[in-house]
C-alpha cells in the first residue's frame, strides 16, 4: 500500500506500467515524456503542487522523478495537471480522463494530434494506476 | 496567420477542438485549404461529460464558442470517447473508412445511434470539411 501523493506511490505505478503487456502493445511506438502536476489542495493534504515525471517509450517506463521542479516538468513533451481531488477521482475510476478534459476538469499540454492516437494507450495508463494499492492522503 | 479563432471562454472541449485543429494545420499546411470556400456552424455535444460548443466555418477561419447556436447546420451528438475516436478514424473521401476496424466501429454507432450527425444530408460538405479538419490520423 502506498500513500498517493508520495514517491512510494510513483514507483509501484512505474513497476505497473513496465510490468502489463497490454500498456506495452498499446503503446509500442510512443515516444515522449509525460509530467504529472497534482496540483495543491492544503485543505486535504497536498499543500503544495507535486510535479512527478514519467519517460514514457515504446511501451516501457525508462525513468521517472518524484517532485521535479516545474521548471524541469515543463520540459516534458506532455503536461497534465489536475487538483488532488481529481486525480484521486482519475485513479478510483470515477472520474474518464477523457472525459475530464472535455469538462476541463484536467488540463493538458502538448501535441492533442499524438494524445488523440494513442488514446488506447492513455486508457491503459488509467487502468494501471487504478491497480496500485492506494492509500489517499486526505483519508489516513 | 491564424487560422483559429477561440471564443475567451473556452474551455475542455472547446479548447480541445481548437487545439486539434491548430496543431492539424500546423503539421499539414495544406489543410488551411479545408478552410476556404465554406461557411456553416456546428454544435458538437459530448453528452456524458454535460458539455457542448458551437464551431463555425467563416472567411476562411474556424471559429470556437464556448456554447452552441441555438440553430446549427450541424449538429454531432455523441459521447466523449467517441469524439476522440472520430479525430483518430482513417478517413476515406474525408468520412470514416469502412475498411478499417476504426471506420467499421464509427459507422456501428451511428447504426446504433450512439452517434448522431443531424444535418449531415443538407450539409455533406461541411461535415466532410470537418472531419478532414479534426483528422489526427
């Protein structure tokens, strides 16, 4: 069990990510690397944005950071961000991400054209996450 | 030149539509072409995320309203995931190919009405530029 939003948290995501065959076929020619903005909510723990970065290739994750600096983060091809609470909501599966950008609910940056292509690929990223064993930290 | 024009209070939806639209020119210059010569408004409503904007043809720029007409030529009603998966089916003669397993998906829904294109007879023009215009693929 790891507390979400902690490094802990990222690398079980990570081990998800480099261990499912259906993110690794879902994303077999993706090339880019993504940061996460979980933006602050100090009211339910979080009081200060996280920036966590995932290099993203070929269905693997190379490398990841746990709280970079923004300044390094948006350097990262793609950029999603979304308060604490929405990811939280991403992560148990009530809350499509696809359907949270619509709403405007979680906020992307870069190339929609790529994003668009590997939408199967994205989903997977979702279903990953939902896998790790989450502990939230507005709820310890 | 800016081909793209966005209503300030766009957002989501809005936003995404003009994001894909700009970034679609920018990678293929000779899309701006798709621009010219036609004029008409759609209203796209992604029905399970509570959303809808209006987009328009106009002088040779596409236009984004944070909210639909109140009467479009076009109106595309669906759900959020099958938006994204119109922007990324293979197109043939600028509408979903059939041949394709994404096309064959496409063409399902809208047998199924899970996908509404209302004004697609009157407007086949339009809807062919769009589709053309919002093509990631």
């Amino acid at each position: 069990m790891a507390l979400f939003p902690s490094e802990d948290w990222m690398k079980l995501y990570v081990e998800k990510i480099n261990s499912s065959k259906d993110y690794e076929e879902a994303a077999s020619t993706w090339e880019g690397d993504i940061a996460y903005v979980f933006e602050a909510e100090p009211d339910k723990g979080v009081p200060n944005d996280v920036w966590s970065w995932a290099d993203l290739w070929h269905g693997k994750c190379r490398d990841s950071k746990w709280d970079v600096t923004p300044e390094e983060g948006e350097k990262a091809k793609f950029i999603i961000r979304a308060p604490y609470s929405r990811w939280k909501e991403v992560i148990r599966k009530e809350l499509d991400p696809v359907k949270g950008m619509m709403q405007g609910k979680l906020k992307l940056k870069g190339d929609l054209p790529t994003i668009v292509r590997y939408v199967k690929a994205s989903n997977e990223l979702v279903n990953l996450a939902s896998q790790v064993p989450t502990e939230f930290v507005d709820e310890q | 030149m800016e081909y793209v024009t966005t209503d300030p209070e766009i957002d989501g939806l809005g936003a995404m539509l003009a994001d894909l639209v700009r970034a679609n020119i920018a990678a293929h210059p000779e899309r701006a072409k798709l621009l010219e010569n036609v004029s008409g408004t759609i209203n796209v409503k992604a029905i399970d995320a509570g959303v809808a904007v209006g987009l328009e043809f106009a002088a040779n720029r596409f236009n984004v309203f944070a909210k639909p007409f109140r009467r479009a030529g076009l109106e595309i009603i669906t759900d959020s995931g099958t938006l994204m998966e119109l922007t990324a089916v293979p197109l043939w003669k600028g509408q979903p190919d059939v041949r394709t397993p994404e096309g064959r998906t496409v063409l399902r829904k809208m047998v199924r009405r899970d996908l509404r294109i209302k004004g697609a007879v009157a407007h086949p023009m339009l809807l062919n530029r769009l589709q053309r215009l919002l093509s990631a693929v």
